[in-house]
C-alpha cells in the first residue's frame, strides 16, 4: 500500500484494543461417522482497518474458523469476542461473502438483494435503497441495478454479494474464498477491486483463501495454518506488498517461506 | 501408416498474429428469425396445434364409429356443450363445483404450511409430518368418502373434507423437499442478515423453495379436481345443488352421451385454463422470471 497509509495506520498494537480476538478457539464438528476436530486451540486478534487473511491447506479449518467468528458454530473450547462481546450466533454485525455464487437471494433484483439485510435490521426504506445504490456504485454495477442475479456473471454476483455486505457496515467483513471459483483473470481483477474498496472505506476484513500469492496481495497481515488440525503456524506481515510488488524479491521470498511452512520443507516447484 | 513413437515431439511452428475485424464492419451479428421459426417457438401455438389435431381424429373416428349412444361425434359434443351453456345448467353446476373446490384447496394449503412449518422448526415436526404423509398419501381421497359421509352428512363439508385430504399431503410433500433443498449458503446468508423463525422461513426459506412449492400447488390442484368431481359423481346432489359431476352422471342416467362428454369437456377445460393460464403466469412472474426454471 502507498507509503501515507502505512504512516496513518501506525499506532503501537500494544495500546489499540483489538476489534476480533481469538482465543484458544478449538472447534469441532460432527460427521455421521467421527467428531472431527477442526482447530486446536487457535488464537489471533483483529485489529480495526486489518486486513487479516487466514491461510492454509484444505483441511486445516480455516472456513471452519472463518463460521466460527460468524456465529455459525461454538468453539468446544476457547472464546470469540467482538467489541469485547462473546460471539454466540450469526449477526448483521459480521457480514459475510461465500465462495458460491447462489449466496444471493434469486427472488430479488441486484438492487434488492443488497437493500434486503438492512430492511431487515430496521434500516428504512428510502435510506436502504439509497445505501445500496451507494455500494452498487462503489463495485462498478450501477448498470445492473434492476437485473436479477441469474442474468450476472459468476463475478459480478461475487461484487453484488461484496456490495450487499458492505451496505451493511458491518465491523467486520468475513470473506471465504470469495473468489475461488472465478477464472484467474477476473480474480485479479477483483482482488485489485477489493483493495481499491479498502482504501477508499477502510473496513476490517478477515478473508480466507487457499491461495498463498492472493494471501499476500490481499492481506495486510496473514495467519498461517498448519492442517489436521488447524494450528497457528506463524503470523506475517505483508501489509506493504500489493499488486505492484508481484514481482519484487520481497514478495517471492515471503511467498517461499509460507510455502515452506505450509509444505515443512519439502521442495516445490515454483 | 502413422509410425510415430508416443514420445514424439510436436512441431515448432512459427508464431502469427493476426488482426481483427471491428465487430461493427462485421454486419448483422444477431438477425430476426422468420415468422415460421417465431410460430413454432411460441408453446400456445404448438399446443393448440395439438388439440386440433385430436379433436380431427376424434371427429373422423366419430363418424367412422357412428354410434351416438356410445361414442359421440366432436361436433355433437360441441353442440350439448353449446346448448347446455346456453340453457346455464354447464355454468350453474361448474359455479357449485368450484365453489367448494376453491373452499377445499385453500383450507388444504393452509394447513399444509402450517405442518410445513412446523416441520422445518423443529426435529418432532419433521418426524410427524413425514409419519404422517407417509400414512396418508398413499390413501386415496375418494376411499374416505364414506367416513366423511358419517361424520359431515350428505353437503358440502363431507366433500371439503376429502378435497382437503387429497390436496394436503401432497402440497406438504412437496413444499418440504422444497424447504430440505434450500441451499446451506443461502440459509447461513439469511442467518448472517438476523433472519430467524417465521421471518427466516418467510424470508428465505419460502421464496427459496418456490419451485417445489409450486409444483405441489399444481398436483395439489389436479388431485383435488379429480376428487371432487369423482366425490359429485358418487352422491352429487346435496340440497338440491349438483356440481359438474353430478351433470355427467345425470346425462348418463338419460343417456344423453353427447352431453356426458360435454362435461367431461368441461372438467378437462377448466382443468387446462387453470394449468395453462393461471399457473403459467404465476410461473412466468416467479421462478422463471427468478431464472429458478428455464421457460
């Protein structure tokens, strides 16, 4: 990121009070044949305007965590506060954008879709449509305001999903693997887009990917998970490598030593 | 003869590039299509085409058969179905018909949503309604006519009461596979807005599982025509008021054939307006519109 916002977003950790905080989170979660622990004894912390990406192979719980922090499950042991808040259920306060495009509602035009979660927390009419015009803008579909989410392409449903969170301000945005299921081009393009939104907002964000290159584009800080279960295996900085340092020595040695983590070791091709 | 090793290498080829036409001195991209294609594109056209067809067969077999006791012409059931419109008997019994059939099927779908709701709320519900539709379905409608006959007397409530019979399981059925194939994201999506309970089920579950519910309305609504007109003809008369069924047995009781089939006409019309038209265009301004069912 530019060298200004680096000096604003400078203040000592140590005063700041984090937004999210993990603590010895281990969740489990019940298939028809085993409880499978998913996370052992997990802990970071969030702070207000990270972006905080949690990274790892499949398998080590990630989304698992990421749906944990939404509400959507009770750590076995540990505890997930929000503004000092245990989580205990899903809320309009953490927004969240899935990996499968059928996350929006089909019954209802983009403009709706994106209006529909604050109608229903109360927001009124006028003001929800208004928002939701706001945020359609600030992903580039203002054309499609009127369409309905069949019509759009996978990405564009992903930006409608990103504005329909957005609308919401929520503290924090969860996002799980948002983009794994578009085609490299238009991922680029939405990873580019998304930091674009960052900067131009400010929200904290919490994005989980398998992807260690898109772990470092888009994270300002990534947590490494080891699989099997998921562990913390080490929390790194890459809050000053984007799109521009792709092909800088930094950004290749940083991806290296994730890779080296992930993989214990073991060479791989590059 | 290809004799070539598996590991052999393609050619190097020299690289090209090319360019491109603007696709505005391409000419028409996109061109109208022909009357003929637009007409056999359009469903009423190729459906009508259909009931042509048969009432020309119905008509020569008609003819060939010349038998207007047993097997009458399409133009003599025509003719009764004129004069018995004419007179206001067809639209008088049809009216009684619906009446109760409208009573029936909407009583039918609320307790169907109620159950439906229940199920989808709590673990008991769902075991109760799938006891249930699994006890009940497969009874047919017509076999509790006797019961209710006991129970409500020779009217309107004994046939009410099969109508519902008929159109509940199926419609429960159905909106609860609907409600089962809602996806996982969709529904952690509506949690993640604050959805919950009633505003969760009519916020996303219903809407979500339209498709399904819409097919259960329209078998609900075949059974419960079916029933009740089969219901009319078993003891059609109740305080002077037949229904369509009722006609048809009557017509057979004079042997007046021409007019039996005019109102198995009937059945069949309304049966069809209702599929085709009423049906259609709720489809039309839901789940096709939705892209949940191609056109």
């Amino acid at each position: 990121m530019s060298q200004a916002l680096d000096a604003q977003a400078a203040p000592d950790a140590q005063t700041l009070k984090p937004l999210v905080s993990v603590e010895g989170v281990t969740l489990q979660y019940k298939t028809p044949d085993h409880l499978v622990t998913a996370t052992y004894r997990v802990s970071f912390e969030i702070f207000q305007r990270e972006r905080l990406v949690l990274l790892g192979p499949s398998g080590c719980g990630k989304s698992t965590l990421l749906k944990a922090i939404a509400g959507f499950l009770q750590p076995v042991e540990g505890v997930i506060t929000l503004k000092d808040r245990v989580v205990s259920g899903p809320g309009p306060d953490r927004m969240m954008v899935f990996q499968e495009f059928d996350q929006l509602l089909p019954w209802k035009s983009v403009c709706a879709n994106v209006a529909y979660p604050m109608l229903v927390n109360g927001v009124g009419k006028a003001e929800a449509n208004e928002r939701a015009l706001e945020a359609l803008a600030k992903v580039n579909l203002t054309k499609f305001v009127d369409a309905f989410p069949h019509m759009l392409s996978g990405g564009m449903k992903q930006r409608v999903a990103i504005a329909r969170a957005m609308a919401m301000k929520p503290d924090v945005l969860l996002m799980d693997e948002p983009y794994a299921a578009l085609d490299a081009l238009t991922r680029r393009k939405m990873q580019d887009e998304l930091l674009q939104l960052w900067e131009d907002i400010g929200f904290t964000l919490v994005f989980v990917t398998h992807s260690i290159e898109e772990a470092v584009v888009v994270g300002s800080r990534v947590v490494v998970l080891s699989p099997h279960p998921g562990q913390v295996r080490a929390e790194l900085n890459c809050h000053e490598l984007g799109f521009g340092q792709r092909d800088s020595v930094e950004f290749g040695r940083l991806t290296n030593r994730i890779s080296h983590m992930l993989f214990d070791g073991q060479s791989i091709a590059h | 003869m290809m004799n070539a090793s598996p590991r052999m290498t393609p050619p190097v080829r020299p690289e090209i590039e090319f360019d491109v036409t603007p696709p505005a001195e391409l000419g028409d991209v996109a061109k109208p299509l022909s009357m003929l294609e637009k007409l056999t594109e359009n469903t009423a056209v190729r459906r009508g085409l259909i009931l042509v067809v048969i009432a020309l067969v119905w008509e020569a077999y008609g003819r060939w058969l010349n038998s207007p006791l047993t097997f009458p012409t399409f133009l003599d059931t025509l003719e009764a179905l004129r004069d018995g419109i004419a007179s206001g008997v067809i639209p008088q019994r049809l009216s009684v018909t619906l009446q109760t059939l409208v009573v029936g099927y909407f009583i039918g779908l609320i307790v169907a949503a109620v159950l439906t709701t229940v199920a989808v709320t709590s673990r008991i519900g769902t075991d109760l309604l799938s006891t249930f539709t699994a006890m009940f379905n497969p009874l047919p409608a017509i076999a509790l006519l006797p019961l209710a006959l006991l129970w409500f007397g020779l009217g309107r409530p004994s046939l009410i009461f099969v109508i519902v019979h008929s159109v509940l399981w199926a419609v429960a059925l159905n909106m609860h596979s609907g409600f089962l194939s809602v996806s996982e994201t969709l529904r952690m999506a509506g949690r993640t807005f604050g959805l919950k309970g009633l505003r969760f089920v009519f916020g996303i579950l219903i809407p979500a599982a339209f498709p399904a519910i819409l097919a259960g309305l329209k078998i609900g609504w075949a059974f419960a025509w079916r029933t009740l007109i089969a219901a009319e003809l078993v003891f059609g008369v109740s305080s002077g008021q037949g229904g369509l069924g009722w006609y048809i047995f009557e017509n057979r009781n004079t042997l007046d054939t021409a007019a039996v089939f005019a109102g198995l006409l009937t059945v069949m019309a309304v049966g069809l307006l209702v599929e085709a038209v009423i049906f259609r265009i709720i489809e039309a301004k839901t789940v096709r519109r939705w892209g949940m069912q191609r056109g």
